[in-house]
C-alpha cells in the first residue's frame, strides 16, 4: 500500500524506517540517566541547604553577649548612697525589695521601719506601711524591723514584721496592716489571694514562741501556686 505526500508517493516500509531512526536519536538507556542526574542534583542541592542553613542557626545560637543583660556598675535607684536616714530619699539598712510590673519598688526599710515604695525614676519614697517618721511600735499602724516583704498583683503588700514577731498584711491604700499570723491575734490564718476575709486554721497562743501556732523572728513571705 502507497501513501501520498505532496507530489511524492512513499511505500509504507519506508515510514517504518523514519519512525525506527527517530528512535534511535533518544534511545531508553539516554533518558532514564538524565531523570536519574536530575534526581542526584536536586538532592545534592537540598542537602546541602538544610546543612547550611542548620550551621548558621548554630552559629547564630551560640553568641552570648554579657553586656547585654549587666552592666559593669550599679546605678542606684532607691535611697543615697552611703547616707542612711529617715528622709523621703533616704534608706536605712533596706533588707528586702519587690517589684511590681510597673517597675515600681516595694522597700523593706529595715532600720526606718517602714515600707517605701519607690517608682521608677523617683528620687523620694513614699510611706505605704509603718511610720513615714522611723518610729517603731506594735500598734496595726505601725512595724517594727520589716525584713521581708511579698506584693501581690492587686498592690496587697505581705510584711514579715520581724520584731514583732507577725506577718502583716496591708491592703492597698490601707492606713493600718492586719496581722494574719503571730504575736496579738492568738492564732494563724490563711489569705488566699483576690480574697477579702481570711480563714483560721490553727492558733492558740499570742506570743513569740516555737509551737506550730507561733513565730520568732520571722524574715520572708511568700505565696504558694494556689495562692496561699
């Protein structure tokens, strides 16, 4: 049988031969190596990406800078250096401190009896607990060598009253502390926080002393995960 192109008529035979010689330009074994080269590039080439990319974490990770978290000097913030007093300004012997998230400084004046709070940037505190003027005493209004002291989110501060052998607690803006474990009330209670009454759990006798109802000398406060 004769196929017609154009002005010439081709014998099939030799339509067999043109489609076996285009063949023969892209034999099988040809192709199945380049999808194969192809395949071993990409690879290569991610390899060598997660390699780069994971070195430079690394490198990246291990520089620590020191003199970005502390300087090599103090900068006082509260009180006058090397000038204990009873003024607005000045500390005497502050034995503990807390911080609210305003940056705000709670003091535990030690030697004033006291607590300052100091905001940031101030150069005078502000009397929130005991005597502005040093005195101590035993009175709801008064502290007598706070060493602890512990404020929680509401602004309620927590004080280790230490002479006075008493935790006091000293709502917000309040004028006077209520004594919620040792020396005067006979008993100890616990304060859960946000609430507005306490709950006694234990207390016999209102003096200093070491029975589980008492406390001598107490230093620090602090609160538990539940609040306590």
């Amino acid at each position: 049988m004769f196929q017609k192109e154009g002005n010439i008529i081709r014998h099939p035979k030799d339509l067999r031969q043109d489609n076996e010689d285009k063949k023969k330009i892209f034999p099988k074994g040809w192709i199945i190596s380049i999808v194969t080269l192809l395949i071993l590039i990409i690879l290569a080439v991610g390899i060598y990406l997660i390699i780069h990319f994971t070195s430079r974490i690394a490198s990246t990770t291990n520089i620590v800078n020191p003199s970005i978290r502390w300087n090599t000097t103090g900068i006082t913030v509260a009180g006058v250096g090397g000038s204990p007093g009873n003024n607005s300004s000045q500390l005497n012997t502050p034995a503990d401190v807390s911080v609210d998230f305003s940056n705000t400084l709670y003091i535990a004046d030690y030697g004033n009896n006291r607590i300052q709070k100091w905001l940031s940037g101030a150069s005078n505190g502000i009397t929130v607990a005991g005597q502005a003027s040093g005195i101590s005493g035993s009175n709801a209004t008064d502290l007598q060598h706070p060493a602890g002291i512990l404020v929680d989110l509401t602004g309620n501060i927590y004080i280790a009253d230490t002479n006075n052998h008493r935790i006091q607690f000293w709502a917000k803006g309040a004028l006077s502390g209520v004594t919620i474990a040792g020396t005067a009330v006979h008993n100890i209670v616990r304060w859960i926080l946000g609430d507005n009454s306490w709950t006694q759990v234990a207390g016999i006798s209102g003096i200093q002393g070491n029975s589980s109802s008492l406390l001598n000398l107490p230093m620090g406060v602090t609160f538990d995960p539940m609040g306590n």
